[in-house]
C-alpha cells in the first residue's frame, strides 16, 4: 500500500468524526497528534510526563489524566512508546475501556514477539490491531512525510489508511502482525551497518591524504553510494543538511540505533540467524554510546571511529586468529 498523492479535503472528511486517542506525546507523538488535528480529527492524548502533555496542549491537542480516560470511547488508539512492555501494559490497561471494532495502531519501535503479543490481546477483546513503525524522525513526524512500515491483516490496514495519509508519505504493508516491526528492524540494520562502513571509508580516506569532498564525489557517483553516504553523511560539507554540519545535534539519535540494533539482534537469535555484521554494528554502537552519550545523531559514530575509541574487542579477537 502506498499512501501516493495526498488529497488533503478527502483526508480532513474522512477523519472529521473519528475520535483518536495519542498515547505517548514525546518528540515523535506530538507532532503526530498535532498534524492528526489539523486534518480534522478530534484528539485526546497522554503522556506520563507533564510537561510533554502541555506542550500537546498547547498545540491543540485535548488531553486526559490518565491513557485509560484518553481511550475510552475512541475509534482509534494509537501508541508511540518507548518498548514492547510499555506497549503490553498499556494495552492491558486501556482494553477494558475500549468498544468492540477498536483500531489499535502502534507506532513504537518494539520486538516482533511483543509485537504479536499485543496484537493477540486486542483481537481477543475483539479490536483491531496493526503495527506500524515509522522511519523519518522527527523532521518526519513534523512534515507529516513519516514512511510507515504496517504488519496487520489487510483489513484493518486498509481501515488506518486515511490516518495514515495524513500523517505520512507512504505506508508499505509488509505482511501480517509483526511484519511491520520485522521490516523496521532490518531495515534499521542495514542502516546501521552502512554508517560505520561510511564512517570507516572516510577515516582511513583522511588518513591518506583524500579530502572528504573527493571521496564523497566518488562513492556516491560509484558503487559505493548509499543513504548513509548521500542523505546522512557523517563528515560536514558535502550534504549540507545532514546532521555532521551541525555538530551532529539533531536527526536520529545515537541510543536509538542502538535499540533497534539490540532488537535485531535478540530477533537473530530467537531466529538462530547468525548476522555476524549486525551485532557488531551493535557493539560498536554500545562502545559509541557509553563514551559519548545516547544524544547525538548516529552518524557521530564517526568521530569515535577516527579516535579509535570503538572496536578495539574486534581488532584484538582478529589479531588471535
């Protein structure tokens, strides 16, 4: 399913009766319940932070003392939390006050079990669910360009399309619950692979006498080019809006590849895949994050690259072969 040409009227009509309930207001959610009122719908959100609520306050966004009050009559839930046992929990909490045919739409980054698990509950209590990952950030989540990975049976998938629209630019049905989440994983391990492979090319380059702008100029016209080289390079100058150009402050931050490189990996080996590269994207993202913090974006990695302040576990147990 691809979202295409949005046709903002027709989205506006078709969510102008919905009632949606926001659960989990943080830097993705708000945005995300902000553009869901300004195409019509009426939103209730929670977040157990207060200060998170009042800026969805703020924004138009109507808010409830507790996610349970922010459920309770709507047609739509939709989640954005920190991990599959945030999401179980609040799904345990809030079912009881749901109607029957609830769509539930979760748009955290959770593990393909937890993933299925909250699915299991809500059909049981005779709702819908679909998993629904996002990739863009929060520039994402403002510009309503959000790509959406979706794991649900095509039904209910079809049925979250006009919110989907409003909040995004495309949304990719990936197969059924779970799937969405699988997707997202996989996907966020490739990415997480090529940035160090980028950081690594560019640090040896430095180191023998390439300018960044040559190399740049190369790999991205040859065989080399990626998204982590073109759209998020990780040395200032030649993207200018990738983060590296603004001391990496901003776009998708350092902890956050490491979660979803953790949850690749424990979905490896629940699998019994052996993914040699992606877990030691993980490592090296785990050495990144104790030194420099969980903030920066991930192509920071970098900068501990050149420093020689990750990897060294690996260089020693190739030395031992």
């Amino acid at each position: 399913m691809n979202i295409g040409e949005i046709d903002e009227e027709a989205t506006v009509m078709e969510l102008a009766d919905r009632r949606i309930a926001f659960l989990g207001l943080g830097n993705m959610g708000r945005p995300m319940a902000v553009n869901l009122v300004r195409a019509g719908a009426s939103v209730t959100g929670f977040d157990p932070v207060p200060a998170a609520v009042a800026r969805a306050a703020s924004a138009s966004v109507g808010t409830a003392a507790s996610a349970a009050d922010a459920a309770r009559g709507a047609d739509i839930v939709i989640t954005m939390l920190p991990s599959g046992r945030h999401v179980l929990d609040c799904y345990r909490d809030i079912l009881p006050a749901v109607g029957p045919g609830t769509l539930f739409i979760d748009c955290s980054t959770i593990d393909v079990a937890a993933a299925r698990a909250a699915a299991a509950l809500v059909i049981e209590a005779d709702c819908r669910a679909i998993d629904a990952p996002v990739s863009g950030g929060v520039v994402g989540a403002e510009a309503a360009t959000l790509t959406f990975m979706v794991g649900g049976d095509p039904a209910s998938v079809a049925s979250a399309e006009p919110l989907l629209r409003a909040l995004g630019a495309r949304a990719i049905h990936c197969g059924a619950s779970g799937a969405g989440q699988a997707a997202k994983i996989c996907n966020n391990m490739i990415l997480g692979i090529s940035m160090i492979a980028v950081s690594e090319a560019f640090a040896l380059g430095q180191r023998l006498g390439l300018t960044d702008q040559a190399l740049f100029d190369v790999a991205s016209t040859a065989s080399g080019q990626c998204w982590a080289l073109t759209t998020n390079c990780p040395v200032p100058g030649p993207v200018p809006t990738s983060p590296a150009n603004r001391a990496y402050r901003g776009g998708f931050a350092s902890g956050l590849m490491l979660k979803d490189l953790r949850l690749a990996r424990s979905a490896a080996d629940a699998e019994g895949v052996r993914t040699v590269l992606g877990r030691t994207a993980a490592e090296i993202y785990a050495d990144f994050v104790r030194v420099d913090g969980p903030g920066r974006d991930f192509s920071a990695v970098i900068t501990a690259i050149r420093d020689g302040a990750v990897g060294a576990r690996h260089d020693e147990e190739t030395a031992h072969e």
